[in-house]
DNA sequence: AATGAATGAGGATTCATTCAT
DNA sequence: GATGAATGAATCCTCATTCAT
C-alpha cells in the first residue's frame, strides 16, 4: 500500500488546472499581465504549456480566471466573518483588522487588483460573474454601523458605501506602497512590528470617526 | 578647474526630449513597463526611435526617470501649499482635499506608483534622487497636527506620519480603483458628483477622527 | 503456421475507419495537407484523435488513402459508363458530359489533385496502387475515336491520350478555378445556368475539333 | 570605381521588400499558403524576418500581394501581345501558344491559383486592384473572333468568355496537372517534347472547333 | 477498440535595441 | 541631432503525435 495513489484521470487533469492557476497568479502578481510569462507559468506549474491553453484557452482568459479566483477567494473569507454578536465597535475593529491582515497576507490581490484598474477592468468588465464579486463586508459594514448608530454608539450620518471604501483604502494602500514608502521614509513598513502599529492606527482612525 | 556648466543644449534636442518624456508618461501609465511599447512612445512623441535611447538610454531608465518626474511634479505642488494661517481644522481639510484632487487630476502618478510597487521599487531603489522625493505635505500634516494639538482641537495622540498615509490612502485608493469599484458597484464613480461626495466623506473621516 | 486470413475486423471499427476518411476527405480538400488540422479531422468524424492513428498510422498516410479513395471513386464510376452502343458523337459528347458533371459534383477530386500536384505527386508516387489510378474513360475516348474515324465522322488525326487530356482539361479547369474566374469576372459561374453553358461549349469544342 | 555602388536608403528598403516578394512566390508556390515558412521565405530573401512584417504586415497579406503579383505579371505579358495584324486563324493559334508557354514558363503562377481556388478567392475577394486582374487575353479573343467570324474562316457561333476560357484551361490544366499526370501515366511530360505536342495539339483543337 | 491528458518541437509575430548614413 | 532600415532574441500560441488507462 502505497500513498502515492494514482488520481482517477479527470482529478489528474483538474490538478494540472489547479496549478496552472496556482503559478498564474504568482506570475501576474509578480510581473503584471504584460510582464508575465506564458511559459514560466507552465514551468513553475510543472506542466506542459500547451495544457495552459487547453484549461484557460489564452492568456487574457487566464488572467481573467486569476482575477476571478483571488476576488472569489476573498469574498469566501469575507463571508466566513461573523461579528453579529459583537459590541458595535468592536465588530467595526475586527472589520478592520480583517482587511487589513487579509491584505497584508496577499498582496497578490492588491497587485493584480492594481493591475486591473490600469486596465481600465476591461477584463473584469466581460466577467460573468461579475456579481460574483459583490463585497459581503459591505453588507457587513452596513449591518455594523446601524447596530452603532441605534445603540447611539456610532455617529448616524456615516454612509456605508463610503465608510466600507474607507475601510478597504487603509489597509489597501499600506499594502500597495509598501515598497515605495519603505523607499522614500527608509523605513522596512512590512515588519510585523510596522504592521501592527499600522492596524493599530486604522481601528482608531475609523472608530475615531465614528464617535458621535 | 572648470564649473560642470549645464551646456546649453540646443532647445531643439530639449524639446524633443522633453516630448518623449510625456509620451512615456502616458504610455506607461496606461500598458505598464513591461506593456508600453518604445515604438508607441517615440511615435507620440514625433520622435525617431533613436532619439529616445540618445536621451534615456534604454527603456528602464526612461521609466525611472518617467518616475521621479511625476514624483517631482507632486512634490512641487505640494511645497506651494501654504496653511500656515489656516485655522488646524480648515488647514487639515485643505490638505485632505489637496491630495484627492491632485490624484484625480493625475491618474498617472497612481498607475506608475502601482506599477514601481508591483517591481518593488527596483527602480526608485536606484535612484540618486530619491531625497528628492521626501514629501512636504508630510511636514504640513506634522506641523498642523501640532497646531492643532496646541490649540485643543486635535487629539494629541496622532502620529503624523501614520496620519499622512492615512490622508493620502483616503484619497489614492479611491483613484486607483476607480475603475474595478464602478464595474463592482456598477457605479460611475469618477464623475463630479461622486468625486465630491467623497472629498466631504474624506474630510469627514479625517477631522472626525482628530477630534480630542 | 497460421494463415493471415484477413480478421473480421469489429464492425463498429470499420465504421470508425470510414468516417475518418470521410472527414478527412472533407478537411484536406478545403485546407490542404499543410493547412488541414488532425484534431478536426478526428472531431468531425466523432472519434478520438487515436483512432486516426491506429488505422492510418499518420497524417501523411492518411492523405495518400484520401488520394486513393477519391481516384479509386472516380474510376468506379468512369467504369460504369456504357457508350458502347452509341453513335461516335454521341458517345464523345457522353464521355464529355459525364467528366464535366463528375468534376462539378466532386470538387474536393480537383482540390486534393491539386495539393498533389503542387507536392510533385510525392505520395502518389510512393502508392502501390498507383496502377488503379489507370483511367478508364482513356480507353472509352480510344475506342470511341476508333469507332468515329472508322465511320468517317470523326478526323483520322486524333490522338487519345492528348484528346482525353483536353476532354478531362475541359471540366477540370472550370471547377478548379471557380472562385477566381468568378471574382475577377464578378459572374456567379456555379450556377446550374453557367454550368450548363459551360457544358454545351466544352462539348461543342470536342465534337467541333474532332469533324474530318 | 565599382560595380557595388551603395544603394540610396529608399532603393534599399524596396529591394529587401522586392527580395522578400521574390521568396514568397516561390515558398507560397512550393508549400501553398499554410505549408509555406515565414522563416524559410525571409532566410531565403536573406532578409531579417522583422522586415517582412515592416513590408507586409502578415504572412496572409503577404499571399495576397503575392497573388496579385503573379497576376499583374501575367496580365502585363497578354498585354504586350500583339495579333492585330495577323490573319485570325494565325492570330488565334498565336494567343494559344502563349498561353501554353507562359503556363510552362510559371507554374507558380498555377500552383499560387489553385490554391487561392481552394481558399474560395477569400483574398483576392478583399484585393482592391482585383480590377487589374482583368485580362487583355480575353479583349484579344474576343477581338480576334470577330475577325475570324467577319473574315468567314471561323464560326459566328463561338462564344468569347466560354472560348477563351477553353483556351486557357488548355495549358493550365496541362502544367497544373504534368505530376500526377505522369505519375499515372508513366510518362515525362515536362520534357520540350512533350510540350511541344501539347502545344500543337492545343492549337488543333481550338482552330478545328472554330472552323465555320 | 477507445479515451483524455500530455508532450516537445515548431509556427507566426513582436520587441527593445543598434547600424549606417 | 536625426533618420529609416535592420537585427536576433523572445513571446504567445499551435501542431502532430504519444502515453497511460
């Protein structure tokens, strides 16, 4: 008896796919659309490349699907969040926190969200499942602040598309600059130390905000 | 002993530079390092290719230079700010303002920032004129924040510098993901309107937050 | 010591086989041996891509049983011709007819010799069954040439092999060249209408030729 | 004083693009449009394959140049024919002569045909200049069969599009075909011989048709 | 006999860069 | 300083063919 079992065909196939993906969103998260490449994601994935195509067809519909995955995979996340029966504030702190973290630990999403962005979401624009992509934490937000709000706790005029932008944006752009920040205040921002001086901070800026 | 006088170089050959320059500005702001195309540029530019490696030396210096440029531009309009008889709350507001409408107005400076980011600052990292880029605006939000600390109407326990990022994230963030937040939203957020709203929710949360 | 007596090949196999050709008939004749893809060949015959080469072994063998095929279903049907008991014109006119008509139903027959020939008829030249290829309507143009000289209806003069070239020539030619004769005469020459012009016309030039 | 004398810029960019023409024919004639290399054709230009692309802009709008090439050379030779002053009979036996031996003299030109045939005239159906494809050989038949007829030595009945397409399918099908033609009948029909009894044979047939 | 997955060589096309004038 | 032509290395993608069940 051996561990090495043979996978039944499909789930061998379903594999390559698998890690096709894997080595793409490294690749695109590294190197951008443009700057990646077809056959080092094949490398790196351990397959033919010729199976890229067979699994995504081409490249922009490949990296569609890792635009698709890394947001699917967050909204997953999101949604495992549960801060129903928290005290207002401290639901809207673990909101932050949330963010803030699961940025910090892939900041493949925020460079590919980049990218993105720079195309114009041309390709997230043609995604069927677009809706797919509807924030969860939104909702969450939303539902934090009239707990505050009726609990008197929070201020009543904070909008909750703009606050959830907010919330995002801090942890977010930390990310995202990180290396030209570190470059311009010669200063290493990605230390844990850094990084929880920074959560630290976006908790107080958002429940500061929300005092009434 | 001779000055190394800057030669006169002729207004021609500064001109042509000068509109290569801006033609990689836009190209690389809209494809990318890797996705702009030295052929695109020196078209733009009415220039003959060649011109374009006389001036920059190749493609990666071009686009370090691209960077420290826009870098430039930012930083000289924000050494013209001048809040010094602004009462901290107004001053506050007006550099919270500044910087969204300086990044909506240069799109630009937030895809090259991204896309230096996405190469971790490589380039930047080897620049001599990095000091250069050392932002003024952070020593207005410092010098404000002690104005206002001074006066009762901040909090004394903001850190200036986690305070300039957080001031620049608000209004950064928005522009870089303008595009994959409207396809999210399936909102035209960069119209004035909204832009706007968002300017007040800005200062809201800023001042909100600096609230003793 | 066995016999190789022929096995009773599965009859769900020999169905398999034929489709292939047939397929492949299809796609060689509309794309040529370069520009005509194994996958499609094999999908449009509803078999797996092995198949094809369990029973033809390669694309190159498979185009030489193509060539085979539609030569082999030519002469069958030339075989089948009767003129025998025919007065001379009539007959010739017949055999006229009869290429014409073949050639206009059997595009792909033009097409494939075509590719043949622009091969210098490397495959057919390796064939072992090239002598199958003997064309029966030659001996039907002889013999009724024999038959018209000695009625004194036809001239003496007339070769066969060259009056069976131009008799095949006639029909050959039209078909063969149908899209460019109808682009650069801007004329619909498919039409049953222009086939049957050009059907009157080739066999008004044989018999026209061929008077004493 | 040398013979190597420096080509102008301009002269030399047209003959690198000339060079390039010149393999193509033969790449595109030998291996048709799928079957030709890009690589091979550049190589054999001695020409950097970049160039083709500056010159062409694809290997599909480089057939089509190609086709309209061979083309406009053949039209300039029927256009060079001059039968004005010779007897019909004389006249018409001309016409088929040359069209035999210009066929001879460029197979690719039957070749490139056949396989634009098969293409359907996709491209020369997008060609602008199709209208240069018209052919003076046409003007000239029709011309000299007015004579003819007028003159009493050929019949009032003969058609000129029909009659001249004979005339051409009478050496066309002869060199399209001389592989697989000899193939099956054993024979070397390229050989001067050979033609030459084609030739008079051709003439034969096309005078003996028109015999009043 | 049949299948789905995989392969590696090769194909058209593009790129940043340099040469010759 | 400026130009147009040229270059060779890559880049994305495709193909005929084979492997492992």
């Amino acid at each position: 008896m051996t561990d090495t079992v043979e996978l039944p065909r499909s789930k061998r196939a379903e594999a390559t796919k698998a890690r096709i993906l894997e080595a793409a969103i490294n690749e695109f998260a590294n190197h951008g659309l443009a700057g990646a490449r077809v056959d080092e994601i094949a490398a790196r994935a351990g397959a033919n490349k010729r199976m890229l195509y067979v699994h995504f067809g081409s490249k922009e519909e490949l990296w569609l699907q890792v635009l698709e995955h890394v947001y699917a995979h967050k909204r997953e996340e999101e949604r495992a969040l549960d801060v129903g029966n928290l005290h207002p504030q401290e639901a809207m702190a673990r909101l932050v926190r949330f963010n803030l973290r699961y940025t910090a630990r892939h900041p493949e999403f925020v460079t590919l969200l980049n990218q993105e962005n720079m195309h114009q979401a041309r390709y997230l624009g043609t995604s069927e499942r677009v809706q797919a992509l509807y924030s969860p934490l939104l909702d969450l937000v939303r539902e934090v602040l009239a707990r505050g709000a009726a609990a008197g706790v929070f201020r009543r005029d904070a909008e909750p598309l703009q606050t959830y932008v907010t919330l995002v944006a801090l942890g977010h752009f930390y990310v995202a600059n990180l290396h030209t920040l570190s470059a311009v205040f010669q200063a290493r921002l990605s230390s844990e130390a850094a990084l929880g001086a920074r959560e630290a901070h976006c908790v107080e800026v958002l429940l500061g905000y929300l005092r009434p």
